[in-house]
C-alpha cells in the first residue's frame, strides 16, 4: 500500500516537473538553477523508488535536461533567423551601389591676349571728343524733352484765322501738301474784311476756349510738377535752338516776385517809349542811375506796399523761387 502511494506521489511530481518545463521552454526562459535541482531532486526519488520496488521508474530521466537544452536553442534559433529582404522574397538579386560620378576635368584658363594701345592724333582725339559731347547732348536733350511734356496741353480748336481757314479747307478736300497750302494761303487772303473779321471772331472764341482747358490742365497737375515742367523748356531752349520754342506754362496758384523799385521805374518808363528795347533799356539803366533821392521815393514806396500786400496773404514756400497762396481749408 505504501509502495502504490509512493509511486504515485513521484509520477504526480513526474508530471508537474514536466509541464513546467514545457512552459518554460515555449517562453525562450533559459533554464535557470532552480530548474535544473528540481530534475536533480526528481532523478533521486525516483532511484530510491526502485531500490524499494527493484523496477527501473526512470530509464530515460537522465535525457530530460538535455532535451530542455535543445529546446531552448532551437526558439533561440528561431528568434534569431536573419529576415529575407524583399529582394530575395521575389527571387531577384539586390542592385549594386551607384559608381561614383566621375570628376568633371577642370577648365583651362584661357588668357586674352593684350591689345596693343592706339596711339591716337590729336585730330582723331578731338573728333572722339567731340563724339561723345554729341551723344551726351542727345541723352540731356531726350531726358528734358521727356520731363518738359512737349506737346502738352493741346489745343481744343484753331485759335488763328488762318489756321481756321487751312483747316476748314482742308476737311472739305483732304491732301495736296506743300503746294495745297499755298493755294489756300492765296485764297484766304483773297477773302473779303467781313468774311475775315467772322474769322477773327470765332477764332477768338476758340482761344477762350483753349485757355480753359489749359487752365484746366495746369491745375491738374501740383504746383511743383509745373515748375518742373517749366524749368526743363527753358533748359530745353537754351541748349538747342528749336524753330518753335514750347511755351512756359503760367500757374495762377504760383505767387511772381515782387519787382524791385529799379523794375517798377523800367516798366515805366519802357511802356511810354516806342523805341527798340535794348537801346531804350540802355537809357533807361543811365537816367535811373542819375535820378535823385526825392525821385526815385515813389517807387520805393510803391515797392514797400507791394511787399507790405504779399505779406497778408498766406503764402506757402515750396522750394525756392516758388511761392503759392495757401488754398483755404
């Protein structure tokens, strides 16, 4: 009785010992110390169960640990397997590395040659002188032709009656050029004094006309734009000597200089002489010089009222030589 429960105490412990190491091997837990006294304990159990009985319990007790062994390197195996690269799965072979660019060759300096000097005559540098004197007019001449607005503004009807006669003219019968003008010229002054003196007047109306739309014009544009304007004909003027010179456009806003007393005594005196100016203005300059004190008081005075009216009124200085009343808010 006591033999039958002994071996069924060791094939219980048998069995337990057993499940455990399934267990531990199905989780790759390396055999620890603990394991391997348990397999130790068992194997002397089961050896003293046999010298009670005289059977051999345990004929294959001594292989458990090795079998554990290889268990646990076979999951180790199994964890450790290299993973085949989607190359190999489809069976193709992987690419070789990109060679290297090769090196682009370097360039070669190529040096120019040096250019012999030109000794030039002295004709030949005046003439290059003389060369870019000309283009740099041309260039000064193109950039004051632009800021002057040449052409501007336009007029709206012909203002002279001749013009307004060419023109009708030539609205009836178009073309004939130079020699046209001329024939038509004739005719105008073939015209009888009342036929002119219709002329006179509508072409007058017509000058009302564009002065209106001049005034217009002008004060569409600020103060400082005209003065710019103005300052470019004038230049314009003096550096070619143009068959028509532009017209300087006249501001109202813009304030004139307040005339000296010798002006106020020129303008006098000019204005009551039908001689040539420049002779006149020559006299003029000599009689102002000899004039007395007592004589030339009244224009002093009449400058000192001038001065005394420019300065009620509320003037605005925008650069110099430019003046313009205040507009009024």
């Amino acid at each position: 009785m006591w033999l039958a429960i002994g071996l069924a105490t060791a094939r219980q412990q048998l069995r337990v010992s057993v499940s455990a190491a399934a267990a531990a091997a199905s989780s790759s837990i390396a055999l620890t110390s603990s394991s391997r006294l348990a397999g130790r304990s068992l194997a002397a159990s089961g050896a003293r169960l046999a010298g009670r009985t005289g059977a051999v319990l345990f004929p294959r007790s001594f292989s458990v640990q090795s079998s554990l062994r290889k268990q646990a390197v076979g999951d180790e195996a199994v964890k450790t397997k290299p993973k085949k690269t989607a190359a190999a799965k489809d069976g193709k072979k992987p690419k070789a590395k990109a060679a290297a660019k090769k090196a682009a060759p370097k360039k070669k300096k190529v040096v120019a040659a040096k250019k012999k000097k030109v000794v030039l005559t002295e004709e030949e540098k005046a003439a290059k002188k003389a060369e870019l004197a000309e283009k740099k007019l041309k260039l000064k001449l193109k950039e004051l032709k632009a800021k002057a607005l040449i052409g501007q503004p336009q007029e709206v009807a012909p203002a002279r009656p001749l013009t307004l006669f060419l023109k009708r003219s030539m609205e009836r019968e178009p073309g004939g050029g130079a020699e046209r003008l001329r024939e038509e010229g004739a005719k105008y002054n073939a015209l009888s004094e009342s036929e002119k003196n219709l002329l006179k007047a509508e072409a007058h109306q017509n000058l009302l006309i564009n002065q209106a739309a001049t005034l217009a014009w002008i004060e569409s544009h600020t103060p400082e734009e005209i003065y710019e304007i103005n300052q470019a004909r004038l230049r314009l003027a003096r550096l070619k000597s143009l068959t028509r010179r532009p017209p300087v456009l006249k501001d109202p806003r813009r304030l004139k200089k307040i005339p000296t007393p010798y002006l106020l005594y020129t303008t006098a005196s000019l204005s009551s002489t039908q001689e040539n100016v420049r002779k006149s203005s020559k006299k003029v300059a000599e009689n102002w010089k000899s004039l007395s004190a007592a004589e030339r008081q009244p224009f002093l005075d009449e400058y000192e009222r001038l001065k005394a009216e420019r300065a009620s009124l509320p003037t605005t200085f925008l650069r110099p030589g430019l003046e313009v009343l205040t507009p009024s808010p």
